[in-house]
C-alpha cells in the first residue's frame, strides 16, 4: 500500500537529508552534520521553518558571513575526508551570490557542500522582488545562475515533485569519489513553503558507503610490469590518499619497496613526516628533497592528484622520458601528463600493487639516495626555523616556533599567501590530520573559517589557524561565530604590513614596489588584537618569538578562541627548495628589470 505525508518543499528537502546516513569507523551516523544558516526574506519562512522544527536531528549553526559560513562547510568536509558533509542556506540577493567563491573553492578542491540558496518567485506574481535580478533578455535567470560553472551538480527547484527526481541525484554527486563537488539546488521563495503529498519510502533511511572501484586488469598489469623494472620510481601522494582512507596502504607499499614518496598541498600529511619514505613536500613550494627525486625518477605513479601546476612545477618538474602512472577514480585527472591511467580507488590499489609489484630493478642507490636527500632537508629545515639574528621574523620563524609548540593532536590551517609555500616545504605533519590547506583555489579568507570548519569535524584536535593581515582584513567574522560556540581555537596573525607573498612575485618579475604594501610613511594604523578582543577573542599583541612562544603555551590552559598578534617581515622567505613556476613577464616594458626578468622567463621556459 503506497502511503503519503503531507508537508512542504523545504521540510520534504530538510527530512530527506536527515535519512541520509554514513559509516565511520563501523558507525552508522549522520550523513550531514548541520545546515549552516543566514536567514532573509527569502529563506526563513521555508527552509527557516523546516529546519526549526529539525533541529534536533539537523542542527542549524548561524554565521556571520555567506562565504565564511560556506568555507566552514567545505573545511568539514575536507576534515571529515568527503565522508560526511554539510549545508548551506541564505536568502535570494547578496546571501546567495556571496557563496559563489566557496562554490568554486570546494569546485576546485572536488569536496562536498550542498549549497541552497532562495531564489526569487517561481510564480512570477510580484516580480520584480526585493533584490531580484531582472535579465530582460531571459525571465527565467536569477543571480542564482553564477552557481551554474561553480557546482558539479545545479538545479532550481520550480516544483515540488522535481525534488524525487533532483535530491537522489545531488547526494550521489557528493558521495561520488570522481564527481565528488558543490551541489547547488536553487528553491524560489514561493516553492519552499508550497506542501505536497510526498511518498512515505522517500524519506526511508539510506547508507552511503564509498565505492571502491578496482583498476582495468590490463592497464594495471601494464603498471606493474612498468613498475618492475623501474630502476628511480617516486610516488606522488595527492589528496586523494587521505580522502580513500589509503594512508597505511600507502605506508606498507612504500616501505617494502623503498620507493620514495612526495606529497602535495592536498596530500601532504598521509605519511607522518618522520617516515623513512616521506621525501617531503613537492613542486614550486617543495623541498629540494622532492623536487630532486622527481627530476631524476624514471617511473611517477601519482595517487589521488590532480597534478596541477604547483605540484608539477608549470609540467616542467618530471623528465620528459619518465613514465607516469596515475590512480584516480575521476577519469579526467588519470589521463593527464599522457599517464597510463587507472580510474580506481587508491586504497585497493596500492593493496593490488604491493601485492604484485616485485620492484627487483630498483637501484640501490635510490634508496640511499632517499635517505640523504631526506637528512640534508632536514638539517635545512632546522636553519630556516632559527631564528633571525635581529629585525622582524619571517614566516618560516614564526613557524618554527608553531613546531616546536604542536603536538600530535595539532592541526595546521591556512590558505593563500606566502605561508602555505612555507608551510608546505617546512611543516612537520605528524600524519593524516595534521595539515589543512586549501591551495587549489588560494582563497584568501578562508583560513579563520576553516579553522571553524575542522574543529567541529573533529573536536580532538587542537586548531591552529596560521593567517597574514591581508587575509584577516578579508573574512574574520567568524571568530564572534566560533566564541559564540564556545570553541577552542589559536589564530596566529602574521602581520607584515600588506601582501607581501605577492609583493616578492612582483619583484622576481622584474617589477617594482607597487600596490602590495602599505607605504613606509603610511604603515598600517589596524590593532589587530584590539580588533579580535572586540569580536569576543582573548587576543595579544607579542613582540619577538619568545613572548609568540609563552602566549601560545597559555592558550592551552586558557581554552576559548586566542588571537596572537605578530609583526613579520614581507619580504623574508626560505630560499631552499621551490621549483619554478610559470608566470609570465611583460614582453615589452620601459623598466629594463621587466626585459631582464622576460629574458630569463624565456630562459626557463625553453628549459
């Protein structure tokens, strides 16, 4: 006997998410987490409503901004490893428009957020409505339509039944390991409080566990055979490791064979950093313990990357005669760089080809090669964390500090600027967990977001968000947001006076001081502490590495959101290790800097 219940868009939609479940560690647990909510005029009669009435089984968490709220979903669901994830209500203006760089950030980072934003009037009856876009060229488009290049999935919900059709398919792209991204489901302000007589089945609970597919026998037998008789093989660990669960895979293939492992942005943290194997960060901001083994490998098996230019240095980092073979379950990342590409879970194969890869051409000499090249990083590690011996500290001294504070349970977050190429090169991750980067999309402002984000995916953690001023100065509502939830949380702010990552850009290409940094006659007036003891933080000012040091032991007997205040210098960073990165030099100029800098670009490029 086919039954129905009675209730509206939004509480249908609402009720639906709530069946939705997955495992973690044997668990059976909520697939969505929460809904994160701003609420306007063209949200908080419908999806308000519906989630009120909710809130047990759908927390709702209200934020400060749009795009940080959105960042904090996206950082959980990187922090949670795609397996659980969370949404994002606003109204229909502003609200939802200001998502559109998180769309984006999580489009690039191929992580899971179900964005939906009100739209205007389905009906049409009072159009035009407060904060409608009118195209007077096409009535059905709305501001909402910028979601369109920025989500894997997108839809306008115009009528009720379309969600039965339309919510089966949102949640198998953000459970799909190679579709995995932003769903976007627009719901017009008059839709979402319209009731329907929905099928009782529809809202039967449901368990997502991730699919593993297993590798082309033939193309796998081919990488195995390529495998065998690689004499320098290196394997790139990409973000996809983590994401398949496939860390202690990773481990014990590279420890039988000895074969050295490099890590990405994404990746970085799937082996700790101590691990025989680690040979350390890779491409523009790698080590010079990565970048080399790379340069001089022969076979590059690439696990869950989708080798974008800074882990490839610009496609220039890898011989040109090397082999590459890539495990990814998305078939548009297997097939870069002409690798032999297996579209498949990570986690089962690299229990497949540690199985059957002997490895008896590999060169001795390789694996001596690893150990040196992981001694000499390390020794060049330790000189950029001291000290400087006067003047302001760089962003490398202030990370040494973090170093030497960071326990196992720490997790480092940051996301654009000179900090993640420091980060990257010198942090110390003690494993999965311990690394938090967003550098697919480098979006300055989502660092103190994100920080939100993963300490409530994992409150073990201790959260220590790394951020310049430049970035604090873009996105830092959510500090009231995470003092309000009462979460413990360190922010370190690197003050260097403007954006000093880019000024030094700007001067290796040739160009002069302009437009990055506050004059020197006009230094920055911001009081940065002041400014986050206002939002509810305990917040300092320090003025050297010792008094960063002491500040940051207190946090930990203190508790709640701590702000620590640091002056740097804009124009320090680590010489060691880097590879080169393709950023094209005016052709003609009337600076001889800029022809001198087009002269060696064409150099490099050549090479």
């Amino acid at each position: 006997m086919n039954t129905t219940t009675r209730m509206t868009v939004a509480q249908a939609l609402v009720r639906y998410l709530v069946a939705q479940h997955t495992l973690l560690d044997g668990e059976r647990i909520p697939l969505f987490a929460g809904c994160w909510a701003i609420f306007g005029h063209g949200n908080v009669a419908g999806m308000g409503e519906a989630l009120q009435h909710q809130r047990e089984a759908m927390p709702t968490f209200r934020a400060h901004n749009e795009q940080a709220m959105a960042h904090a979903a996206v950082a959980f669901a990187k922090a949670s490893r795609r397996r659980r994830m969370m949404a994002c209500t606003t109204s229909i203006g502003p609200g939802a428009t200001n998502m559109v760089t998180a769309a984006a950030l999580a489009h690039v980072n191929r992580l899971p957020v179900l964005f939906l934003p009100g739209d205007v009037f389905a009906s049409r009856r009072p159009d035009p409505v407060l904060q409608q876009l009118e195209d007077f060229a096409d009535a059905t488009v709305s501001a909402n339509d910028c979601f369109r290049p920025v989500s894997r999935y997108f839809d306008r919900i115009t009528r009720p039944e379309q969600l039965l059709d339309t919510l089966p398919r949102a949640i198998s792209v953000l459970t799909d390991a190679a579709d995995c991204g932003p769903v976007t489901l627009c719901l017009p302000q008059d839709v979402q409080p319209e009731a329907f007589d929905w099928p009782a089945s529809f809202f039967d609970p449901a368990l997502h566990e991730p699919a593993r597919p297993r590798a082309d026998r033939h193309r796998l037998q081919q990488a195995i055979e390529l495998l065998n008789t690689a004499e320098r093989p290196l394997v790139v660990a990409g973000g996809g490791v983590l994401y398949s669960g496939a860390e202690k895979q990773l481990a014990a293939f590279a420890e039988r064979l000895g074969i050295p492992v490099a890590e990405t942005q994404a990746g970085k943290g799937s082996l700790p950093w101590s691990h025989p194997a680690n040979a350390g960060a890779l491409g523009v901001t790698g080590s010079e313990a990565a970048n080399s083994m790379a340069a001089d490998a022969d076979v590059v098996i690439a696990v869950g990357t989708r080798l974008q230019d800074f882990s490839t240095a610009s496609n220039s980092l890898f011989d040109p005669d090397a082999r590459v073979i890539t495990v990814n379950p998305c078939r548009h990342d297997a097939i870069k760089l002409n690798a032999l590409g297996l579209v498949a879970d990570a986690l089962e194969t690299l229990v497949e080809l540690n199985r059957a890869v002997a490895g008896s051409g590999m060169a001795p000499a390789w694996r001596e090669r690893l150990a040196l090249a992981r001694s000499t990083w390390t020794k060049a590690t330790d000189a950029a964390f001291e000290p400087p011996g006067q003047g302001r500290p760089g962003d490398a001294h202030v990370l040494g500090v973090l170093d030497r504070f960071a326990s196992e349970a720490t997790t480092v977050v940051c996301a654009a600027g000179g900090l993640p190429g420091e980060l990257h090169k010198l942090w110390r991750a003690s494993g999965p967990g311990a690394y938090h980067l967003e550098y697919g999309y480098s979006c300055m402002g989502y660092e103190i977001a994100g920080g939100l984000g993963v300490k409530l995916a994992d409150p073990s953690r201790e959260v220590v968000v790394t951020v310049g001023d430049g970035s604090y100065l873009m996105m830092n509502s959510e500090i009231a947001t995470a003092v309000a939830m009462n979460l413990d949380l360190v922010i370190v702010v690197l003050d260097n006076g403007g954006f000093g990552c880019i000024e030094r850009l700007q001067a290796s290409c040739g160009g002069d001081s302009f437009n990055n940094l506050l004059p020197a006659d006009r230094p920055s007036k911001v009081d940065f502490a002041a400014h986050a003891g206002s939002l509810g933080a305990h917040a300092t000012h320090v003025e050297d590495l010792d008094e960063l040091a002491g500040a940051l032991d207190q946090t930990r007997a203190r508790g709640g959101v701590n702000v620590i205040v640091i002056d740097t210098d804009p124009l320090l960073a680590t010489e060691a290790g880097g590879a080169w990165w393709d950023v094209p030099v005016a052709e003609t100029s009337q600076s001889g800097a800029v022809l001198d800098a087009r002269r060696a670009y064409d150099k490099a490029r050549k090479r």
